[in-house]
C-alpha cells in the first residue's frame, strides 16, 4: 500500500494524542427478524445491543457529549437502503439509554439519494429531518473542516457512482499542495459524538468487490472519494487507511447489517433482478469479518445465476486486515444469537 498518507487532523494537535482502539473481536450476533415488521426489528436490535454490552464491556449510553451518529446508506438510491425499520430500532435502544432523540442524528454523503431513498423530505416540503431526527448530508460541504483529511495524490475526476472515469490520464498524480488530493472527513463522527453506529447495505461492487461495512465507513463517508473507483489496486489500499484513522476509528463503536435485501452484482447501481434476502440481523464491532461473511453470500448468489464469484483474496479484506481492522477468517467467528 504505497502512493498514500493518512492526514486525519493536518495542523490539529489532537491527531497526535489519538489512541489507538482495541482490536476488533472475533464476534458476530445474529438474531432472527421474522416477518421483517417493526416489531421484529426492535426485539432484534434490543437483544443484540444488550449481548454485545454484556460481552464487550462497554454500555452505550451517552457520554460527554450525548450525542450519537448513525451512518446509513443510501448510495444505490431507492430499493437499496438502510431499511427504515432498523434506523427506527436503533433509534428507540438508544432512546431507552438515555439519548435524546434531538441528540440522534442519520449522516449519508448524497443529499439527492438521502431524498430519493426518503431520509430527507421532497424539496417541496423543505426540511432535513427523517421523522424526528436531523439528517446531515455531506454533499452539502456544511460538515467538513479543512483540517480533517486523508490526503492521497490521485485526481478527482470521475462520475457519481464511480462507473466511468473522467478525463484524466490514470497514471496522473496531484501535487502535494493540491487540494484535489485531499478527502474530507466526516467532522459530526470525529468530534461531535460519543460513538457512532455503522448501518450498511450490502452489494457488490465492479472495483472493490464488496461495498459493505468498510465502504460505507469510508468512501460513503467523506469528500472527493469517488475518484478512488477507478482502479482495483488504490480502491482497497484507500478504504483501509481510512478506516485505521484513530479518530474516525475510535468512535465507531458497532456495525448493524440486515439482510433483508442484498445485491450479488450489478452494484452499486440497485437491479431488483440481482438481489437476495434473508430475515437475519448481524451485529459486529468487525467489519472485515462482515465484509467476508457478505462475500460468502454475494458468490453463491452469483454462482446461482451463472456469474463468476469474487476473487477469494479481495485486497479490500486483505489490506484491512494488515491495518488492524479485524480479521476475516470466517471460520474463526464466535456466533452469539441471544434470542435462541
């Protein structure tokens, strides 16, 4: 993983002071949700956050801060988003905590997803609230700040889905004082929070292999990303270095994936003929482990329909893995399913 820095806080003394977070468990709650209803949802969500307390030793209730992020995703557009039902759950396991529900905001990067997908209300109605809850949309350049960034020396340029590559010659890299290198990170997830909640989507992606719990953490997550698309080499090696920022890392507490719909190719781009289901919710504070365990599936998905699985070694697990981001031995995983 050459050709990258990790810049987290350029010119801000915090960034020398961050720790390190514990290394991720070998861990996966699993509970069952049914007929897919609210209430299925909310049994779901409340025995697995009670588990995961119990075993990893750390309550979620609200801190110095008392505030609390959730990082949805919305970027395949409508069909293919954080089911409303789970942000909902959350949202009352929080609320049963001790968070206010003022105090409990959804973050995605597109407002125009965000509103196609219904996080955000039609621009006729005006607003930036789901039900209740503030919704922070990145694109809108009002949560960056010009010193949180990763800085990588590869151009801008390229479409909203990360699908076609702009005029710029592949090989072409930005000078150092360039601000087209720079990546802006997610400042509502850095310093505003006591935690934050990972809630992916899972499809597969024609760069990265997976877009999943790393992804949506990452280059969901920050500004001038997309350009990372365009080549399955710095893709992965971006993913992973962003996720080992000390400060985005540390307060990124959990991730919750339903399986209520999934999709095994033609991603990111939602294609109702290629998705899948099951009435599974997973929790993990290790998202490569997740990331593997959707891979599994996103190949026998494929395999099903007569398309060629995804490479085993996906350098997107591989390097996340040499960062320290957990694991993705899949056969290592101690399963935890509290509801049986």
């Amino acid at each position: 993983m050459t050709g990258f820095a990790a810049v987290p806080a350029a010119g801000n003394a915090a960034s020398a002071e961050a720790s390190t977070p514990p290394a991720p468990s070998n861990r996966v709650w699993e509970a069952d949700l049914g007929d897919l209803g609210a209430d299925a949802y909310r049994r779901a969500v409340a025995a697995l956050l009670a588990s995961f307390e119990e075993r990893q030793e750390r309550r979620l209730v609200p801190g110095e801060k008392g505030r609390v992020g959730l990082k949805v995703y919305a970027d395949s557009g409508p069909g293919l988003a954080t089911p409303a039902a789970l942000i909902h759950a959350v949202v009352a396991a929080l609320q049963e905590r001790g968070f206010r529900r003022e105090n409990i905001f959804l973050i995605g990067l597109h407002s125009g997803r965000l509103r196609a997908s219904g996080f955000l209300p039609p621009l006729s109605e005006g607003g930036s609230d789901f039900q209740g809850l503030r919704v922070k949309a990145l694109d809108s350049g009002h949560f960056y700040d010009a010193d949180w960034y990763y800085d990588s020396p590869l151009p801008s340029r390229i479409d909203a889905l990360g699908m076609t590559v702009g005029d710029r010659d592949s090989g072409t890299q930005l000078a150092a004082d360039s601000d087209e290198r720079k990546s802006f990170l997610p400042l509502p997830l850095l310093l505003d929070v006591d935690f934050w909640i990972n809630l992916p989507v899972y499809t597969d992606h024609p760069v990265l292999g997976i877009n999943g719990a790393l992804v949506n953490a990452t280059l969901w997550n920050a500004s001038n990303t997309l350009r990372f698309f365009r080549s399955p080499a710095t893709a992965p090696a971006a993913v992973a270095e962003m996720a080992a920022i000390p400060e985005l890392r540390g307060g990124w507490v959990v991730n919750l994936v339903s399986l209520e719909r999934y999709q095994f190719i033609g991603g990111p781009y939602f294609n109702s003929l290629y998705t899948r289901g099951e009435p599974k919710l997973w929790l993990s504070d290790n998202p490569v482990l997740l990331d593997a365990l959707m891979q599994e599936r996103i190949n026998a998905g494929r395999t099903a329909a007569g398309f060629r699985p995804l490479r085993e070694d996906l350098r997107l697990l591989d390097y996340a893995r040499q960062l320290g981001l957990g694991n993705a031995s899949v056969e290592r995983i101690e399963w935890i399913r509290p509801l049986n």
